[in-house]
C-alpha cells in the first residue's frame, strides 16, 4: 500500500464516517438478532452475512485494483480471523438483548484488554497511567452490567466478552501492520472470515426472509465501507491522534437507538460509558506521549 501524506482534517473525516458506518452495522445486527425483520437469526448467522457481503464488496475492489499479493503470515491471518470472528459474532449476540450505547460502550474495552495482553504476548512494559486507565474503564465496563439482582445485564457478559477477543485479535494487527500492506490484511482476513463463518453457520442457518437478505448486505457493505475508512484515516495520521476520534462511535449508536428502536440511555448507561471512554481517551492520551 501506498504511503499517504499526512493529513490530519481528512484524516479526522474518513474516522467519523468510519463511525457511522460501524454503529450502522450494530443496527443492522440488532434488527436481524430480534424480531424486527422476521424470525431472529442466529447470530452465527448474522456473523455470515457479515463476512459474505464483506468479502463481496472488498473482492470487487481487488478486481480493480489488482493489488500484489505480498507473503503470507498464514498464523497470524488465522489468528487474528478466528478472534476477529469470535469477537464479532458475541458482539452480534449481545447486541440483539441490550441497547446499542452500552454494546459500544463496552466494545471501547478492547484496547485495554488489548494492552493487557501484549504484556505476556509482546513484552511491553505498562506504567502507572496505562494502569490507571484501564482500571477505570474496567469500572465503567462494571457499571453497565449493573451488578445487582434485578438489573444485571447478563447480555452484557457477551459484550464484554467481545471485547475480550477483540483485545487478542489486536495483538495480531500489530504483529501483522508492519509485515503487509493495509488492503491484502482487509483482503486475507475477509477471505479466512467467510471459510470459518460459512462452516460454524451450517447447523444454524434458516432461510432469510427478503428484508432480513437487505439488512445482512447492508451489514456486510457498512463493515467493508467502515474498515476502507478507517485504513484510510490511519494512512493520514498517527494512530495515537486518530484513534480518540473513533469514540464518536457511542454517540451514532446512542442516536440510531433513540431514532430507530425508542431506546434513550438512562443514567446508569450515560455513567458507565463516561467512565469507559474517560479511561479509553487517556490511555490513547498515554499512548501518543510514549511515541512522542
């Protein structure tokens, strides 16, 4: 892939439209993992509509462009796939039984858990203020599964376990970034997705109805235009000065909730997000200044 020039506002453009499109996609989750659209499809189902339609949209590009394929790190693409995959459909899961801000919200605990592993995994060393934040969205990731016996979100362990593979699958982006180009990591990984979504799909798979076909290729189209935006911004500017901005994320799925499906967040949700994305923004804030 091609080195862009810095470019901090289109930059800051292609991340905030990336984060409309990935909110877009949690709605077309929960509108197929409820009854909105017909029968529920199983969320395996709907993890297979994701990576089909992905892969559609972004093997179409590679006709046109034609991109050299560089050498293959097979392990790394398997890993990085099989908890991308995992990730994605417990996220789908959850999506279906809470509302859409507190799903997100919680997703934000990715990059801790992220930070957690690469200790073990990577080597890196973690100091008091990357301590410091992940303790704090830990406690806001607590807040919105509302430890309590009427209220315990039990959907929401499924969020939080999302993220929890997500933060594994980041440690394979990493290892991944700097060994091939952007476009044949989106390209690999959407191929391997579809090869192990379309095998896990077969004992649950039902007939889509017309809409409920509508929605997963939307869902599939959102993912492919979200991830070509978020390459993009990274290609623009630096991780640490982008990745804040892709908190705006909440704020899209707050609004679809509310626009969509009547859901406004109470207070408890609006704390428990605060706390994660306080906790998130100065881990990030961390990051830049050890690059820096």
């Amino acid at each position: 892939m091609t080195l862009r020039a810095a470019n901090p506002p289109l930059a800051i453009a292609f991340m905030l439209t990336a984060t409309a499109f990935i909110a877009g996609t949690m709605v077309m989750a929960k509108s197929l993992g409820t009854d909105a659209l017909g029968p529920p499809l199983h969320p395996l189902q709907i993890s297979h509509g994701r990576f089909l339609f992905a892969f559609l949209a972004i093997a179409s590009v590679a006709m046109v462009l034609r991109p050299k394929i560089a050498k293959l790190n097979f392990g790394l693409h398997i890993g990085r796939t099989l908890f991308g995959w995992g990730g994605v459909t417990l996220m789908f899961a959850a999506v279906a039984f809470i509302p859409l801000s507190d799903a997100t919200a919680i997703s934000f605990l990715n990059p801790v858990f992220g930070m957690l592993f690469a200790i073990p995994l990577l080597g890196e060393r973690v100091g008091k203020w990357r301590w410091c934040a992940a303790f704090m969205a830990l406690v806001g990731a607590l807040i919105l599964l509302r430890p309590g016996p009427e209220s315990f979100q039990l959907a929401g362990l499924l969020a939080l376990g999302a993220a929890v593979i997500l933060g594994m699958e980041l440690i394979f982006i990493k290892k991944l970034a700097n060994r091939e180009p952007a476009f044949q990591i989106l390209l690999i990984n959407n191929t391997m997705g579809l090869c192990i979504a379309t095998l896990a799909v077969l004992p649950v798979w039902t007939m889509p109805t017309s809409e409920q076909w509508m929605a997963l290729a939307a869902l599939g189209g959102l993912m492919a235009a979200a991830q070509a935006c978020f390459v993009n911004a990274m290609a623009r500017a630096d991780a640490s000065f982008i990745t804040p901005f892709s908190y705006v994320t909440l704020i899209f799925a707050t609004l679809y909730d509310l626009v969509i499906f009547d859901v406004f967040p109470d207070w408890i949700s609006i704390l428990g997000a605060v706390i994660i994305l306080s906790g998130a923004s100065l881990l990030a804030w961390r990051e830049r200044k050890l690059r820096a």
